[in-house]
C-alpha cells in the first residue's frame, strides 16, 4: 500500500494481500483508499474466460457453467441459460439468519473475494472484480446476515449478500445510509452486474466471508497479546512482584519465541519500578537458619501461577498468530472456489477448494488460545481485589478516605467489576469449545463433509472481543492499584499507561458506575491507543513473534 497527497493506493494481483492492509481497506472511514487490479492479473482473468466461453460455447457440461449445482450437477442447461442459471444461484441462497456482519466484515470479506477471484483460475470478467472494488471505494456496504454458512461449499449464504448487491437486489449502508441496493447503485453511476456463466458461482462458492472474521480476529488478538503483557507488568508492579521471574534465561531455557517475546515485553515495561523486587532482594531480607531446622520466610520467593507464568500463556498466543497469520495470508491468495480453469494448460478442474479447514483450525486455535488470555487476566484481576493476595492494598480497592468522610464500609469498589469480569471471563471460555468438529451432512449428502468454518471464525471474533472487555475491567483495577501505590513508585511505561487510562477514566473515590468506563479503556485497547501511549509507537500490532513480508506497493 501507498499514500499519495490525497489518496491510499492498493493494487490486488490475488498473491500479495498481507492482513496489514486488509484492515486498512476493511476499516476505513473515508472514501480514498482505491483498490485497483493488477494489470498481470487481468491477463491471466482475460485468458481463462477465453478457454470458459470456448468451453460453454461447445454445450461441454461444466459444473457450474452449464449445469445446476450441489447435488444437481446432472442437471445440464443450455448456453443460452447459462446467465439465468447464475442469477437464480444467487437469489435462493438470500436466506441468511441472525444480527447484521459489521461493516469492517463486510468490507474484508468483499476485498478477500475480490483479491481471490483476480488470481485468474476462477474465469470471471476482470470488470466483476472492478465491480467489487467500486463497493468498497463507494462505501456500498451489503447487509449480511451472519449466520447461514456451512464453510462448504465455501460461505454461499453470506456471500450470496454480496452478490446480490453487484446485480441491484438486497440492501446495503450506503455511506451510512440504508436503502436499497439498486438505488445506491444508481445514484453512483455503477449499472448492476449482469452475471455470465460461472460468475455467480465464483462469487459466493469461497471462503473469503470467514476469512475476513477469522483475519480481523487475528489481528485484533494480537494488540490483546501487547495488552496481556502491559496488564501482567502493572500486576506485579502494584503487588510488589518479583521481576526474576521474566529473567531471559528462564525462557530461552524453554525456547518458544512467542514466550521469550512476552518475557522480554514485561521486562522492558518494568524497568525503573521501585514496587518490584527481585529473587537476590527477597534472600536479603530473609534471616538465615542460623542452626535452626525450620522457619517460615517473610516472604514469597514465588508469584503465583497467573503472573509468574504470564509469558507461558501469553507466548502461546504469540505464536500462534505467527502460523495463523501465514495461513490466512496464503487462504486470501487462493483460489478457492470450484472449478477452476488451468490458464497454462486450458484445462477444467474440479475439486474442493472451497472447504475451509485451513480457516476453521486458525479460528478454533486463536479462540482457545485468546480465551486462555482472559482467563489470565481475570485471575490476575482477583488477586488485586482481595485483600488475602493484594499486599495491603484495601480490599476490592475502596479509597481508604471513604473512612476519613465517615463512610467506612459503605463503598465496595471494584467487587461489582471482579464479578462482570469473571462472568465474561466464562463466556469467552465457553466459546473456545470447537465448532469445526461439527460437520453435518447436507445438501443430498453431497456436501457430506464441511468444515463449519465460519462458525469458528465468529466465535473467534466474539472471544476477542470479550477478552478485549476483561482486559478493560483488568486495567482500570490496575490503575487504581497505582492511584493506592503512588504513581510516582510505579514503572514508567506503567506511568504512562495509567496517565492515558487517568485522561478519560477517573479516580473510584465512591461507588459508582463503571459501564462507561469499560467502554473508554475497550477503545484504547482496540484502536492501539494504549499501546501507542506506552511504546511511542503508532502502527500495527505484534503479528506474533516473526516480521511480515512486506506489503505490495502500486506506484
């Protein structure tokens, strides 16, 4: 991707997508970003419709250019019908169910299937994909229902939403506005699609709908993965914890990447903290047995599980999203309908592209290995509440002037909050049970194995999410910690954390409504603006523990 003085350029070629500007495209408020298509891949498009025409032109039954579909295949129509045939495709999978696919879905998933299609096997007009392009530069966004999609034969439900508003039929946001599609397609100056033969077909028959749950999932997990680490420093730096326990040697020792990265993260987060303090102080305060045979230590020489085994769960998500941000990566440059034409050799293969395993195993790991994240952070969150673990910080966190005013016991703090995170805690575990184990036979049993896919991927979703939501209560506990503490004592990137959290969240003086306040912190997390506070650093998230290629640049 590249900036020009008033617009961001991007040219897809169905190989070079990297999720960095996948959420760019997906995730624009305004309307210059322009997508355009390769010249390259227009020549491989032009030459597989060529070998597609020749082919309906000879009445060769092909799946999905002359015949129906599924169980249907034996259905041959004429080339005359060809067209009408993919239209009536599109038309009777409008039967979508549940809340509306948000926008930045909405728009991955349209510029997924618009990479993917240009990638040339799939035989369609390089103006259908120009045709996609003009959707997201227009701000035409079509209403899709999420449920529907087995993840195979690809998201056909879903994807048919998308369809359906290329040939003027459903709704759409159209820059925000809701109305018909045929309107809005009109009052741009774009005439609705009129489909030849295998369009349809190529159009809804892929994975590109979870892909884009599943790919937006990822990253959003990964800025989780940076919020994990900053959460587990100002734990045991309001608790006085023991710094040793992220010593390099201890990791390496063990050697996951993902791992000695998180190690490394709350080290650096913890440098300057005059809370913390290390195995070497701790043995310098102890007595000494002196001949004795027994005695009982002062103090710990050991945190407990969830803050000195942070990086060991943390790093698990770390390096998951470094293999599932190469699967998804390579899933957005594929092929992944049925059939497909060989541009090199003119033949017609039929196959299974469509099947969306490779997406339901990224979305089931990044599920459990999120939820396990939550988890972490809310047993971090209960031992800064009660006052049996909290090192004499008060109980639940109540402003010990409340007795000063002569209102002793009557504030509870952030009792309510450890009882909302740990409920959404739940949520977010139930969630990470597997849904790709699910296959149900459909369709005639001809699609006797799918892969639930999509399924997955919104439950991957949802987890981030409700992770996203722990992570807030988790922090704004935690600055209050460093209210209780004194700033001034605290690490200074745990300074500067509390400083952002402080400039729109204040100081629990009394009981009182906290919703909003979990709402502020939610958005510092997701926009990057924490981790932009803390590091000095804008941009994007950690993908894991390895660099990204780099992105495609259309001069």
């Amino acid at each position: 991707m590249t900036e020009t003085l008033h617009r961001t350029q991007l040219s897809i070629d169905g190989a070079s997508l990297r999720l960095a500007d996948l959420v760019t495209v997906a995730r624009a408020t305004r309307d210059d970003i322009v997508v355009g298509l390769d010249p390259a891949a227009v020549s491989v498009m032009e030459t597989t419709v060529q070998l597609k025409e020749a082919l309906v032109a000879k009445d060769v039954p092909g799946y999905g250019l002359t015949t129906g579909f599924g169980d249907s295949c034996t259905r041959q129509v004429s080339a005359a019908l060809a067209g009408r045939l993919q239209q009536n495709l599109i038309l009777y999978h409008l039967n979508g169910v549940g809340p509306q696919t948000p926008e930045d879905v909405a728009r991955a998933a349209i510029l997924i299937r618009a990479n993917c299609l240009s990638r040339g096997p799939s035989a369609v007009r390089p103006d259908l994909v120009r045709a996609l392009l003009l959707l997201l530069e227009r701000q035409i966004v079509p209403l899709i229902p999420e449920r529907g999609s087995l993840g195979a034969s690809g998201d056909l439900v879903p994807l048919s939403y998308i369809a359906a508003a290329l040939i003027g039929e459903g709704e759409v946001l159209h820059r925000g506005r809701r109305r018909p599609a045929r309107e809005a397609l009109a009052d741009e100056g774009i005439a609705p699609v009129v489909l030849e033969p295998k369009e349809g077909l190529a159009l809804i028959n892929g994975t590109s709908f979870g892909a884009a749950f599943a790919a937006l999932a990822a990253w959003d997990a990964a800025e989780l993965s940076w919020v994990c680490d900053l959460a587990t420093a100002m734990t045991v730096d309001v608790l006085g914890g023991n710094v040793s326990h992220y010593a390099e040697f201890i990791h390496a020792s063990k050697g996951h990447p993902g791992q000695l990265r998180s190690a490394a993260v709350i080290r650096d987060l913890l440098a300057g903290s005059s809370l913390t303090t290390t195995y070497e102080e701790i043995l310098s305060r102890s007595d000494r047995l002196d001949g004795r045979d027994h005695q009982l230590l002062t103090q710990r020489i050991q945190d407990k599980y969830s803050v000195r085994c942070a990086p060991h769960v943390n790093g698990v998500l770390r390096d998951t999203l470094t293999w599932a941000v190469d699967w998804l990566e390579r899933e957005i440059n594929s092929s992944n309908d049925n059939p497909l034409f060989d541009p090199d050799t003119g033949e017609l293969h039929h196959g299974g592209n469509f099947y969306a395993g490779h997406v339901g195993q990224v979305a089931e790991s990044l599920k459990i290995a999120t939820a396990n994240v939550a988890d972490l952070l809310d047993r971090q969150l209960a031992l800064i509440v009660d006052e049996k673990f909290n090192g004499d910080l008060p109980a639940n966190l109540v402003d010990p002037a409340t007795a000063l005013i002569g209102e002793a016991n009557l504030h509870h703090g952030f009792k309510g909050m450890q009882i909302a995170c740990s409920s959404v805690t739940a949520e977010a575990l139930k969630l990470a049970a597997p849904a790709t184990v699910f296959s149900r036979s459909t369709e005639a049993h001809n699609q006797d194995k799918v892969s639930m896919a999509t399924t997955a991927a919104r439950d991957a979703r949802t987890v981030v999410e409700l992770t996203r939501e722990v992570a807030a209560i988790h922090l704004l506990a935690l600055a209050q910690a460093v209210d209780l503490r004194g700033p001034h004592n605290a690490a200074p990137a745990v300074r500067r954390a509390h400083a952002l959290i402080r400039e729109h969240v204040p100081f629990v003086d009394r009981d009182r409504r906290m919703d909003h306040d979990i709402h502020r912190v939610v958005e510092l997390i997701r926009s990057g603006a924490l981790r932009a506070a803390v590091t000095g650093h804008a941009g994007p998230p950690d993908l894991g523990s390895a660099p990204l290629p780099p992105s495609p640049v259309e001069e």
